[in-house]
C-alpha cells in the first residue's frame, strides 16, 4: 500500500475515537436489495497486523520521519476502532519523534497529529493541522478529512461542508463518503446521508471501513424509530468486526428497543466490562432504572462519578450529561459553559441547554436549545429536550415538539419517552 494511500484509509472512519454516534460522519443504501441486505463480503485482512508492521518499520527504520509518522498514525487508527485511549499516548511519542526528525514539510506528520488532536477533541488544534496540510498539499485529500471534522465539531458548519466537498472531490472514498454522510445528517438532510453510507459501505476495502459504514447505518436506522433494521446493519458490522463496540452498544441499545430486556442488559453488562466508555455506562444504568433495577444502576453511575473526578483536558459531553441527568446540573452548566466559550457546535449547545433546564434557568435554556435546533438538531432526543424546556415555558410549541420526539424515534430512551407521553396528557 502507498504511503498517499494509507494516509487516505487512516483518516477514514470518524473524528471521536471514544465515543459511538456522536461527531462521526457517513453515507450509503440502506434498505431491501441495498448493499445492506447483500451477503457479507469480507476482503481479505492485509497479511500482518497494520499497528505491529508499523512498529516493525519504525524500529527498523529510527531515523525515518516517515516511518514514525506511519506509527502515529496507526496507532490513532487502532484507537478508533478499538475505543482505546492508550494508543493515543503511543501515537503522541511516535508523532513528536517524526517532527523532531522533519520539523518542515512533513505531511504526514501534520495529519497525524491533526487526527491526534481531533481524537482527544482538541478541535482547534486540529484544525490548525486541517489548514496547515490542506495549505501545504491542496490537491491531496487526507488534510481535508482532518480539517472536516475539526470545522464540524468546532461549529463551523459551512467551513465543514467545504472541507467535505473538496475532500469527496479528490477522493471518493468510505473515507470521504462517511464525512459527506454525517455532513447531510448534521443539515437534517436524512434520506441523503443514508444514500451516502450506502455509497461508502458498497465500495468499502478494509474489514474496518465495512463495519464502520454498517453500524453508521444502524445509528441512522435507530435514529428513524426502525430498530429491526438498525439491528441488521449491527450484526453485518459485527460480522466483519467482531470487535467494533459501537455495534455491539446498537445491538443492546435495538435489544432493548424491541422488548428484549434481559438480553440487551446482558449485552450491556458484557460491553462495559470490556470498554467502561461514558456513553455505554449512562445508557447501562438508564436502561437498569426503567427496567426496575435501581441498586444496579448505582454501580453504573457511581463509575460515571468517578470518572467526572478524574477528568481532565476537553470536556467529555456524555460525563457533562451524566451530570445533568443524574450528579450535579449546575456542575454541568458551569463545564458546558466554558466548553460553549471554546465552540459554538450544536452538539455542545443541544447539552447546554439540557443542563440549563435541570438547574432550573429554562429561559436561558431557550435559546440554546433553538440554536441546536436550527442548526440541525433532528434527533428524537434533541425535539424532547427542547419540548420539554418549552413546556416549562409554557410556550405553544412544545406540544408539537414533543409528538416530533415520540414521531422520529419511540425507542429513544424509555424514561424520555413515557416523560414525554405524560407530558402530552
């Protein structure tokens, strides 16, 4: 594999390394006789494991700018599918080391570290990497998927459309097809960015570009209140990657949905102890406190709490709604608000707004939550929240807002949706 092409395959998949559903991007089919529904076709593996040939070369080769390189970037590639934050420390020491040998003019290494940063959501310092490779090398496309992601996470919806553009013009690759996808669901452009991941799961080379495109098409099946279809798209990804915990989470999450309790706790159980990530622990215990298990939940959330203790760098969105939800809303509100100050994305404003409305201030909850909304915010859980904040206000809308919610996805959350109904009377 060329140097150019393994930059194209690293920078595929999504931005946020550690969490499911949240940031990453996609496009595809997704229906009865779309590739989704084909046979599994695996391709062949590549003869050695990508992070320990990387390794080799790099111990072989010490005084290589490149070689090193190479090693960061694998390892930020194994971080992501594996939800692994250690291999971040490995990719950091390799990145520094391929700078120290080539301060100037090394594309790689801007890459990497551009992907680095976005992976521990270091967004602005990854989008000075976007712009810096993008800047150096504008006819290749791996800067750009570094530069789409950052402009998206940082708010910067338009900065981030073009990003994708030009990089699905110098590549159309799942790499590129993944980015257009979650670019067009950010823009509520639904039924497009299925199409999209269709596209990047039809023409997806690797094990891990299928399964990342198939359990992205799951989300968005789950998002659309269709949790039999989302369950395909899961085992298809399991299928050629038996270990991509973001399908093994859609799995317990479309177990619940379908009235499978008992399995989807155990598929949970089973997943936190093998990847304690936030976002599975939250939906654990949520599942446990509406399923009757109360005391169980609490092991769940008292983990949660000690992670938001040992916290540091970026803020983890999914411990700033633990807080909300469950620990301390003003503590949210206070980490929310800096992390505001640091982006205006969507995603940090619809969270925001949640947190506002736990600690009681809805009225300036309300803004917030409008601006999630007009800048995309379509998921079920985004039309609750935001009805929820405007019955408080009792404003006319949150009727309307509220049957979105239970319209869009029934199964979005069990507490959420028999609060919602109660609401409507």
């Amino acid at each position: 594999m060329t140097r150019r092409r393994y930059l194209t395959r690293a920078a595929g998949g999504g931005l946020v390394v550690l969490a499911c559903a949240v940031g990453l991007l996609a496009l595809g089919p997704g229906g009865p006789g779309g590739p989704a529904a084909q046979p599994v076709r695996v391709q062949a593996p590549p003869p050695a494991d990508s992070l320990a040939a990387a390794r080799q070369a790099a111990g072989q080769r010490p005084g290589d700018a490149i070689a090193w390189a190479e090693l960061g970037l694998a390892a930020v590639d194994r971080a992501r599918t594996t939800l692994d934050g250690g291999q971040l420390a490995e990719a950091d020491r390799a990145l520094a080391r391929s700078l120290a040998f080539r301060p100037e003019r090394n594309y790689e290494a801007q890459i990497g570290s551009g992907m680095l940063a976005n992976a521990r959501h270091e967004f602005a310092t990854a989008r000075e990497f976007g712009l810096r490779s993008t800047g150096m090398a504008p006819d290749r496309a791996a800067g750009y998927a570094v530069l789409a992601d950052a402009e998206l996470q940082l708010g910067n919806l338009s900065a981030a459309t073009a990003a994708t553009q030009r990089l699905l013009d110098l590549s159309p690759t799942t790499a590129a097809y993944t980015r257009a996808s979650y670019d067009l669901e950010t823009h509520g452009r639904t039924a497009e960015a299925v199409l999209a991941l269709e596209r990047a799961l039809e023409i997806a080379v690797t094990p891990g570009e299928q399964a990342f495109s198939a359990h992205r098409l799951g989300d968005l099946e789950w998002e659309q209140g269709r949790p039999e279809q989302a369950e395909q798209h899961y085992r298809h990804a399991l299928a050629v990657q038996p270990d991509d915990h973001c399908a093994a989470f859609g799995l317990a999450r479309t177990a619940a949905a379908l009235g499978r309790t008992d399995e989807a706790l155990r598929r949970y159980a089973e997943l936190v102890a093998r990847v304690p990530q936030p976002q599975f622990l939250l939906e654990y215990a949520e599942l446990q406190l509406s399923s009757g298990h109360p005391a169980e939940a609490e092991a769940q959330l008292a983990t949660l709490a000690g992670e938001v203790r040992l916290a540091t760098g970026p803020l983890d969105l999914q411990l700033a709604r633990y807080l909300a939800d469950h620990g301390d809303p003003a503590e949210a509100v206070r980490l929310l608000t800096e992390e505001w100050q640091r982006r205006h994305s969507p995603l940090v404003a619809e969270e925001l707004a949640w947190a506002l409305h736990q600690a009681g201030r809805d009225q300036e909850a309300l803004p917030h939550a409008r601006f999630a909304a007009g800048a995309g915010g379509t998921s079920a859980l985004a039309a609750y929240r935001s009805g929820v904040i405007e019955h408080a206000l009792a404003l006319p809308g949150a009727a309307e807002l509220l049957r979105t919610a239970l319209r869009r996805n029934p199964y979005f959350s069990a507490r959420k949706a028999a609060h919602a109904r109660e609401l409507l009377g």
